[in-house]
C-alpha cells in the first residue's frame, strides 16, 4: 500500500467519522484501526492499541497537564482569578482602565494557567458584568475578554506548548522561555488595540471609574498569590530546580493552600475542582492516546517523510513554505479545536518545517499564535461561545466576533513580526543557555 493511499485513506476515515457525530478521540482511533490491521492483523494489532494507548498514560511528562489544568480550576473556582481583575481595574486610574485591566489581569492568570477557555471563564466572569456595568460597547468588552484568555496559550506555562514539545520532541523549557518576550509583545498589541479603538469610537469607552482604589491589603492579597505561583513556576523551570512536570505539581500544591488561605475556597470547590479537572483529562487522555495511534500509522507508512519530500521537490522557498502552513491552520482552525489540530497535523507538518530549515522553537511560538487564533474565529472557535454564554444572552454571537477581529489582526501582526525579526523569540532561550 503507497503512503498516498494511506495518507489520503486516514483523511477519508476521519471526515466521515466526524461528519458521522463521533467525537474526536474516538475518529482518530477508528480512522486508524483498519490500516493497524493490515499491517498486523487482529490479535498482534490489538496488543499493539493497548500498548500505544497504555504507553501515553503513564509518560512522566504529561503529568503535567492534569497539574496544570487542576491549578487553573482551582484559581477559577476560588477569588483568586476575580480578585485579580478587580486590582488591575481599580489600581489603574485611566480611561479605559477596565479593559486594560481585563488585559493584564488574562496575562496574570496565562501566567499560571495554561489554558485559554479556563482564562475566558474565570477573568470574563467577573469582568463582563463589570464593563456592562460602567458603560462598555458589548463588542469592545467580549472581544477583550475572548481575546484575552488567548495570552494563557502564549505566556507559559501553556498547554499547547506542552503538547507540541511532545509531539515534536522539542525542549518544553526552552518553549516556554521563547514564549515570554512574544507574550508581553501580544499584550502591549492588545492595549494599542483597546487604545486605538477608543480614540475612534469615544462613545465605545466611558470615562474615568470612580470607584475607590484597593487598600494595600486589598492589593497584596490580590497580587500576592498569582505573583508567588508564577514565580514558582518561572524560577523552578528556568533555573533548572525542577523539570515542567514537577514545577506544576509544586505550584498546584502551593495553589491549593493559597486557594484555601486567601482565595475563600471551600471543600464543595476543591471537590468541583477536582471532577472538572477529571472531565477535562478524561476527554484529553482519549485524545492523546487516539493521536498517539493515528501517529504510529502514518509514521510506519512513512507519509510524514514522504510528503515532506513530496513538498520540498516542488523547490518552494522556506518562507513559501511557512505562508502556506500559517494560512493551512488559519483555515483549519475554523473548523477545529487547538488540541485536536496538534495530533491530528503535527507528525506531517513538523518534518516539513525541519526539511526547510527553520528552528523548531521559534516555529512552536508562531504555531501557538495561529492556536490562539482559532479559538476566536467561527464557527468553532471556542472563546466566543465562552464569552457570548457569560453574557447570558445580553450580547450576541456577532458582537463577539465582531469585537475580536481587531485583537486577530493583532495576532496576525504578531506572526509577521516573529517571522522578520526571529529574535523576539529565539533570544532568551539561547541568553539562558
């Protein structure tokens, strides 16, 4: 059987799966069982699913993953989140503050949460009702929002950076060093945008709040824990004190006793915390080991390899061959999730990217943006049905979208300056080397 056939085959089988109503994990696997039994029959192909689909549970790596998706639902479900967003709103006296501070308050939480729905949920629900209340356009106030729980997929730690460095075999320190610089870069974008649109549209932002500033007791208890999670993290991976796995099972145990100490958790949210992160990593550990399995055919049938040489014979420039990746996922993320898009494409993609000779790392950073990006845009895009259910039906699916549009150019300015000044994330991982 040529790699096309079953290349073209594994495609075939996952649309109609999908198209059928299964869900991913299980059309991943379907999708790769018949050709797993022509290569080794029945009973050897069985033994074969078990072992990939065994072997993906117990890698110490992805212990790091339930850690850091239960040190999110923790903060979610305590005022740690809400507190934040509540200092960077009163502590900064500005027009605008509160979409500055919806900003900053996502970077904040991206800080020590690496997921981009967790984000969305915890600072919009809070801060959506607070922008109603002052007098925010409803699509300036959802498209922050939505926009904003994007910078947990770029600040580390982040989930998708995980992922990739999995599959790809890359260094996730040094992924999560090179996504600093370019995270910071994405929030100062997000500020011109939130800036920009007030000096078009005046009447979109309202004046001054004039509510009372934090007390610095209201600030410390505020900062206080999102700072010492985060330095945990940032100092025990980067200085080498802890590889990812055991920095997120460090701050998840420091997580829990701030919850409990400052952030006015109880057992009921602890528990919720506890079945949430369960629900998440039930769906995650499926779609991992399907992605594992689909992975493990097409590697044995070679069609990473061959269609990198099928691509490169066609002699296209590296950054031809980079547009016409960027524009594949800007496309394919309108139909699918983040997580789905890195098992499903990456063993293809990722060889093609080495063969035209660009850095892995730096290549992980621009991916994780056009992620970010297809979360906010439709008909899939996860962020906005988020935000437009927060909004308990007080703003439309279309103010959403139209409010996030200008924070994807920001992205999209983003990606353009990653590819003409490649430092911006390749520096600081070779700086701390």
């Amino acid at each position: 059987m040529e790699w096309y056939h079953v290349g073209l085959g594994l495609l075939a089988l996952l649309v109609v799966f999908i198209g059928v109503g299964l869900s991913i994990p299980f059309a991943l696997a379907a999708a790769s069982l018949p050709f797993l039994f022509y290569i080794q029959g029945w009973s050897t192909a069985l033994v074969s699913s078990e072992l990939k689909l065994w072997g993906v549970w117990i890698d110490y790596i992805l212990l790091a993953v339930p850690l850091f998706v239960f040190l999110g639902e923790l903060i979610g479900r305590s005022s740690i989140g809400p507190n934040l967003f509540q200092f960077m709103h009163r502590g900064v006296r500005v027009r605008g503050s509160a979409a500055y501070g919806s900003i900053a308050a996502c970077a904040g939480f991206g800080a020590v949460c690496g997921s981009s729905m967790v984000g969305s949920l915890t600072i919009g629900g809070v801060a959506l009702p607070e922008m109603k209340k002052l007098g925010y356009d409803n699509r300036l106030s959802s498209g922050v929002l939505a926009a904003g729980g994007t910078l947990s997929v770029l600040i580390p730690p982040s989930l998708i950076l995980l992922f990739y460095g999995i599959v790809t075999d890359t260094s996730i320190g040094e992924l999560f060093i090179a996504g600093i610089v370019p995270g910071a870069v994405l929030v100062l974008l997000f500020c011109i945008v939130v800036y920009v649109w007030g000096r078009l549209r005046p009447s979109h932002i309202p004046n001054v709040d004039p509510s009372q500033r934090s007390s610095t007791r209201e600030m410390l208890s505020s900062v206080g824990p999102i700072f010492v999670i985060g330095l945990v993290i940032t100092l025990s991976i980067y200085t080498g004190i802890a590889t990812p796995t055991e920095a997120a099972a460090i701050a998840a145990l420091l997580t829990v006793v701030l919850a409990f100490a400052v952030g006015g958790l109880d057992f009921a949210g602890f528990k919720g915390a506890l079945m949430s992160t369960m629900r998440t990593m039930g769906y995650l550990g499926l779609l991992l080991s399907a992605g594992v399995l689909f992975g493990f055919v097409m590697t044995y049938y070679r069609v990473p390899q061959q269609f990198t040489e099928l691509f490169m014979s066609y002699q296209l420039s590296p950054y031809a061959v980079l547009t016409i990746v960027i524009v594949f996922y800007l496309v394919l993320g309108m139909f699918l999730e983040p997580v789905s898009m890195t098992f499903i494409t990456l063993p293809t993609i990722f060889p093609l990217m080495q063969a035209a000779g660009f850095d892995m790392v730096w290549f992980g950073i621009i991916y994780t943006i056009t992620m970010e990006i297809a979360v906010l845009t439709p008909p899939v895009g996860l962020n906005l049905y988020v935000i437009q259910g927060i909004s308990r039906g007080s703003i439309t699916i279309g103010e959403v979208i139209y409010g996030c549009m200008p924070f994807v150019a920001s992205m999209i300015v983003l990606i353009a300056l990653l590819i003409m000044m490649p430092e911006t994330a390749t520096w600081l991982p070779k700086a701390m080397k």
